[in-house]
C-alpha cells in the first residue's frame, strides 16, 4: 500500500480551529503544526478564529439567500476588528458587516432549537458557515504546500494526501457526523485529487490522549504501563474525558485501552464568554429604562466581552497578577468586574467540569474499587487556564476519601494544549501506518447497538403485534424486532468489526437485473434494551445492500441446500455478512459474501436517518 505524502490533522474549534501534519518521511515526533494563517503571516500562530465577515448587502439575492463567499475569515475578521473600533471612536460604523463566530455548536438542532428567536440563523445557514470556514482553511492549505518542498516532485492534484477530522464527545448524532462529514467534503476536502481522502477520526478528548502519551517523556511512560489517566480536553465550547489504561509502552510502540466510554459536556470558553457579557449588560442598564440606552448597553457588553483586554483577563485568571478590581470600557460605557465575580463565572461551568468527573470516577469506582489513576491531564484553551487547575486540585484534595483512586492523583497541563488534538489525530494515523493498528486499542462503546430483524411468532412473547405470513416458507412473523449486536460499555476493537449474519429469499422465476434492499441500525441508552422498536430506541442508519445480475447469476453455481420450492414457484436463499466498524466517532460497513467484499469495488454509502423508519409487513426484512 502506498503511504501518504502528507497527513493532515483538522481540529475544528468552536472560537479557534488547529491544524497539524507531517510528510511521508516525517517520524512521529516531527509533527508539526500549521502557524502560518493568513493575516498573521509573520507571526507564529497556534491556530485561527473560527471566524467569519460577510457583506451582508452584497452577500443576498434578491429572495434575500446569502449567495457569496465571506469577505473575511480568520485573522483577518481580528485585523477589521481593530479598524472597527477606531471608525466608531471617530463616529463611524459600518452596519455591512455580517460576522458569524461561535457556529460550530450549532450544527447540533437541539442546541439550536433551544434558542428559539435568538438563534442567529437555520440550519441550513449553520451549514453554510461551516463549509464556508473549512473551505477557507482548505484553499489556505492548497496556498501553502503548493509552494513549498514538502511534496515535490508531486503537485498537490498528484499526491497521496489524507485529512482526518475530530469531533467532540457531544456529537453523539451519527446523521449530525455525517452532515459534518458532507461538510467537510463541499469545503474541497479529499477532492483535490484520485489519491486524497478526508475522513473522521478520533473524538477530540482521545486524539488529546494519543498526543499526551505519544510525548510523554520515555522514563515516565514506563513507569505508567498499567496505569490509569484522566483527559480532559476543555475547548471553546465542550468539554470532553476519556478515561484510560495504557497497555503497551515503549520505545516503539504503546497503546491505549478506554475503561469507560467517553463522554462530553457542552461547556468551554466561549460561556464564560457569554455569561460577561449578560453581566455588563445587566450591570450597565441597571435602573435605566431609556431602550435606546438599553441597546446601546448591549452592543458595549458585546463590545468589551471579545475585546482582547477580556481575552487576556480570561485566560490568565487565576494567576497571581490579577487583582481585585479590573476595569473594562467601550467608548462611554464602563464597568468594574470583582475577582469574586469572575470567579462566580468561572464556577457556574467548572462546577459542571467536576460534576462529570464525579460521574466518571464514580463508574470507575463501582466497576474496580481496586483501580487506581495516577494523572488527570488538562488539554485545550480553557485546559490552560489557572484557575480551572486550582478547582481541580481542590475537588482531588476534598474527594480522597470518597474515591480512593484519585489518592494520588496528579493533575498535570499538555505541555501543547491547544495542538493536542490536531497533532493527536496526525501522530494516530501514522501509527496506524507503521504498526497496522491505532494507538487506542479499543473503545467503550457508548451505545447498545442493534439490528431490526422479523422474528417467528411466538404468541407468548409477541401477544398484540401485527403478524404477517412469508410467501417463502409459510410461517409467520412479526417485524419490527431487535437483534442487539453490541452493548453499551464493551470494549470494541478499532481493528476488529462486528460480524452480522443475515439471509434473504428471492424468487428464482421472474426475470431481476438487480436486488437491492437496506438493513436498519438503531440504538438505545436503556440499561436492559427492549426486544423490539419501542420509545427510547432511535434509528441510526439503513445500510444499502445490492447484488448486480451478474452477482445473482454466480449465485445459481452454488450449493443446492439454497434453493428452496413452496408450490410452482422457486426461490434461493442468499446469505451475506455485514461487518461493521464502530469508529471512535463513526460508522462504516462492509457486505461479505461467500468470501467476497462486495464494498471494495463499491464503497457503501451509509444513509444515516434522523427519523425514525417505518416497516412495510410486505418488505423484505433481514432474518436472525
């Protein structure tokens, strides 16, 4: 198998978005990260705002439909920013200016739906803003490597080239993963050659853990085989823990286990971000009730709350030098925030941080009360923070007695936090190049996972549902039925799917060019997962499966045990596997039969479904 020329690995962040890769001849350590952004070409940055400036007179048609790229993005929305401030200093504004930040969240439609009239956009509009931004990033990408060595003597169209996405833990919508995966796609991803791919990867909290381990310093890698850690990757706008067990560490080589799927809280920066401007807002028009003041008081708090003067404030609170009283202004307007008060702030979302935690320890803690953690480590923008580090080690201290594992807990910083997931993505793949496996061995599932089926009627299990009669064997059935394949909290391989058998009839008389038909997956939280379709099962996907003609007629050479006679007509059975591989953050499948993978030559397009399916007694439905 030909290796990549270039890896590259997208974190895409809801207030700033990381990238990170590495050439075919790059060792793991040489992983490097993308500093140099449009808009701040002299200068070395970690990552871009997640930022968008459109001209929203020039960017509508005449419906009123944004029909134009952005006008500005990244960067260069912080440099328009700056000349902002100075026009409205001098009286000047500019009411063309459509800027779209903090979008990233909203793909999901429950966070958007509960913001009712407050939602800046639709859905649709959402979407359009993210394939706007990654479509920036991408043609800043192609801008860079094409002039640059890395790839010679390819060009960019004739290099093998990969992209691989994170995700957050909150994305547990298989059809919201995949709207993002048809994103990524439009933005130019994978598209820019026969040998580019652009794929998801890891959830952002285990691509953190692949960068914490893969850099962690050799002496102490050994002594921690075996042990337990904590990630905790705190971004912009979620919060994610991965709980794991190193199982293999050495020079070479090392490898992970999750103990306890992973899980995430929609909580980062950007609440914090939120919640000061409700505060100056609040503190400003306090006692006015003039309206016109009342809007000029909201932008001033919109104003001072993406100043970089907060920014900083924010980042660094904690931290010694902070004193009792900060001020903050914008042009008028001004108000004085106590360290109390930024504090109060501060512990409405890290108390949540906590509160999950407490849950996962606590699982920990009833699965192997013997089970020991030796560090939590703190990735991502809020992961930085002070104060957030000294919450923590107030929680260890005053919860030792309550969770014997975190004892001795260590809480450390990545010593990249905000490239850990970028870099963790690049450095997993390449592992999985060099030794055929990722670093991350298995995954707790965080689902159960199942198959719909028809069962043979039982009248004692099946009493009450509708029971329909097959053509082919005479006996009866009820749809609608689950065959669970995979429980919530197993272990699943990253290497190994999940084998499923399944058979259909066809009539063997009438002339078929083709057959095709779709396979569905549901899942459920329940603790015990109901026998069949029933409230708190939602579908995930149908899995189409097709056999061309020249498939159906290989299938007359074999075995007669496949044939099967009901009166004058004839039918064949045909028996086919479905393999499925539960991704740390995706679904993919494949359809075996008789040995051969019907997928290779025809990749299968899995069609996630946000509704749940209705069944036809009539349809062809996949027997236990």
């Amino acid at each position: 198998m030909r290796k990549p020329d270039l890896i590259v690995g997208v974190d895409f962040g809801m207030s700033e978005t990381g990238v990170a890769f590495a050439g075919q001849s790059r060792a793991l350590h040489d992983t490097h990260a993308y500093k140099k952004w449009n808009g701040r070409r002299a200068e070395n940055s970690n990552k871009v705002p997640t930022w968008l400036i459109y001209n929203s007179r020039q960017s509508q048609d005449s419906a009123g439909n944004n029909t134009l790229a952005p006008q500005l993005w990244g960067f260069q929305c912080v440099s328009n920013q700056e000349l902002e401030i100075e026009d409205e200093d001098e009286g000047v504004e500019d009411r063309d200016v459509d800027s779209r930040r903090w979008f990233k969240v909203l793909l999901d439609p429950k966070i958007l739906g509960k913001m009712g009239t407050d939602a800046p956009g639709t859905h649709e509009d959402v979407k359009r803003w993210i394939k706007d931004f990654l479509q920036c990033i991408y043609e800043e990408l192609v801008g860079y490597f094409e002039r640059t060595t890395l790839l010679a003597p390819n060009t960019w169209a004739s290099s093998k080239i990969e992209f691989i996405f994170s995700v957050p833990t909150t994305w547990e919508n298989h059809t919201m993963i995949d709207d993002f995966k048809h994103l990524v796609k439009d933005a130019g991803f994978g598209e820019g050659g026969k040998d580019h791919t652009a794929v998801i990867g890891l959830t952002e909290a285990s691509a953190a853990a692949v960068y914490t381990f893969r850099t962690w310093s050799e002496p102490q890698t050994k002594a921690a085989k075996n042990n337990c850690f904590i990630i905790c990757d705190c971004g912009g706008g979620t919060s994610d823990i991965s709980l794991l067990r190193v199982v293999e560490a050495s020079d070479k080589k090392m490898a992970l286990k999750e103990l306890l799927p992973v899980k995430g809280i929609p909580v980062g920066s950007t609440n914090i971000d939120d919640d000061f401007r409700d505060y100056v807002h609040n503190g400003l028009h306090l006692g006015d009730q003039c309206i016109a003041n009342r809007c000029m008081y909201k932008r001033a708090a919109k104003k001072m709350s993406e100043s970089q003067k907060f920014q900083v404030y924010k980042c660094t609170f904690g931290e010694p030098k902070h004193t009792e009283f900060t001020s903050f202004s914008y042009q008028e307007s001004r108000i004085d925030l106590r360290h109390g008060e930024m504090a109060t702030i501060f512990d409405r979302w890290i108390n949540q941080i906590i509160s999950l935690l407490n849950d996962q320890v606590g699982q920990l803690h009833g699965k192997d009360k013997q089970r020991k953690i030796s560090y939590l480590i703190l990735s991502g923008g809020l992961g930085t923070n002070e104060y957030l580090h000294q919450r923590l080690q107030t929680w260890q201290e005053s919860n030792r007695s309550r969770f014997p594992a975190i004892r001795n807990l260590r809480i450390l910083k990545s010593d990249e936090p905000q490239l850990a997931v970028a870099k963790g993505l690049v450095m997993d793949r390449i592992e999985t190049y060099e030794h055929r496996q990722s670093f991350l061995l298995s995954q707790c599932c965080r689902s159960n996972y199942g198959i719909i089926c028809s069962r043979e009627y039982n009248k004692q299990k099946h009493k009450g549902l509708p029971v329909w009669k097959s053509e082919f064997d005479g006996k009866s059935y009820v749809s609608g039925q689950i065959d669970w394949i995979v429980k919530k909290g197993c272990a699943i391989s990253n290497n190994d799917p999940i084998l499923h058998k399944f058979f259909r009839y066809f009539e063997c008389d009438k002339p078929v060019t083709s057959l095709k038909w779709y396979d569905e997956v549901v899942k459920t939280d329940l603790a015990i997962p109901p026998d069949r379709m029933t409230d708190g099962v939602q579908n995930v996907c149908k899995i189409p499966v097709e056999f061309s003609q020249k498939d159906i007629e290989s299938f007359a050479g074999l075995s007669k045990d496949k044939w099967w006679s009901r009166g004058k007509k004839k039918y064949f059975r045909v028996d086919y596997d479905a393999k499925i591989f539960f991704g740390p953050a995706d679904i993919s499948i494949e359809i075996w039969q008789n040995g051969r993978n019907y997928s290779e030559s025809r990749p299968i397009e899995v069609e996630f479904e946000p509704m749940p399916l209705t069944h036809s007694e009539r349809e062809p439905v996949a027997m236990p």
